[in-house]
C-alpha cells in the first residue's frame, strides 16, 4: 500500500468538516499531520481536483475570515456556500467560537 501524499492528506482532512461547520488552515494542516503546513493547506485548496466534492469553501483563516481569492468563484461564491449550510457570516467573518469544527 503506498503513503498518501500531502495533498491527499489535506483533502482527507477537509472531507471531515461537517456541513454548517468551518475549519481553520492550521487546524487542517495539524490534522494533515503538520501544524506548519497552514500556507500548504492553502495551496493545496487553491488545487481542489474535487470542487463539488471536497468542501474547501469550509476552511477559513485563523481569525474566521473568509478566503480574499476564493479559487471557485470568489470570497462571496464561498458566503453563499457557507450560508446555504447555515453558517452565519458577517462583514466576511465566520464567528468560530459558534461554527468551528470541534
């Protein structure tokens, strides 16, 4: 069996994040395997081979921000996709003590 690759890692964690829910970079670069990996995590999103499958519009930054260059459409493409999930957000903001995965 061979070892996923980082990216595969990466993609993997973010398919744990449950709709109505957000996850931050660092903490899918942790759950990637490397807490160092935040501005790989976003790379690696900026690469979604799976747009309608893997849910990166579910990963903000560490303050709750949403992605300035959202790679599928723009920050507001990824406020309507969080909003249709229930997720409240305000001036681009995401409140992580309510949304935050767990």
């Amino acid at each position: 069996m061979t070892e996923k690759t980082l990216y595969e890692k990466i993609y993997d964690s973010v398919l744990q994040i449950p709709k109505g829910k957000v996850a931050t970079y660092g903490q899918i670069a942790v759950m990637s395997g490397n807490r160092n990996y935040a501005r790989i995590v976003g790379n690696a999103l900026h690469k979604n081979p799976a747009p309608g499958v893997i849910p990166c519009h579910r990963v903000v930054n560490a303050k709750g921000r949403l992605a300035p260059n959202f790679a599928f459409g723009g920050v507001n493409v990824q406020k309507q996709m969080l909003e249709s999930e229930g997720v409240i957000v305000k001036d681009n903001m995401v409140d992580l003590e309510e949304y935050q995965m767990r």
